[in-house]
C-alpha cells in the first residue's frame, strides 16, 4: 500500500518537473527547424492544434498514472 502511494508520487513530481522540457520540446517542434531567422512556423492548421495539445495530453497522462497508483495502493490497504 505504501509503496504504491509512494510511487504514484514520485511518478507526479518527475512528471510536473519534465512539464516544461515537453513544452519546450514542443514549441521548437512546431517552429522552423531549417535554420531560417524568420521565424515561419512549418506545421499549420489542424496539424498544429493537435501538436500544441500534446503537452496537455502529456500533463493529463502523468496525472491520471500517479492518481491510478495511488488508488490502487488505497484499494489494497482496504481504505477504498
């Protein structure tokens, strides 16, 4: 029991602290990687909606992983 709360935990704190490297990993994703200085974006349109989400998606799977975790510890030691 312990040991899932623990781990859902740790999987939380490591995933908010690599939030912002996804983001960031994300935006020069989108940006032009060609080495222009224009600053012209090469993904456009619907392509670039669902890319911008990811990070979203990212912060939601990181989210629902540690809560899962830790209800599954709280289910063994009979608390819920």
């Amino acid at each position: 029991m312990l040991g899932n709360l623990i781990g859902g935990f740790i999987v939380i704190l490591i995933g908010v602290t690599l939030a912002p490297t996804v983001a960031d990993a994300i935006e020069l994703g989108q940006l032009n990687e060609s080495g222009g200085t224009d600053g012209a974006i090469n993904i456009t349109g619907s392509n670039a909606t669902i890319l911008s989400l990811t990070t979203l998606f990212y912060c939601l799977a990181v989210a629902s992983s540690g809560i899962g975790l830790a209800v599954t510890g709280l289910r063994r030691g009979g608390l819920m």
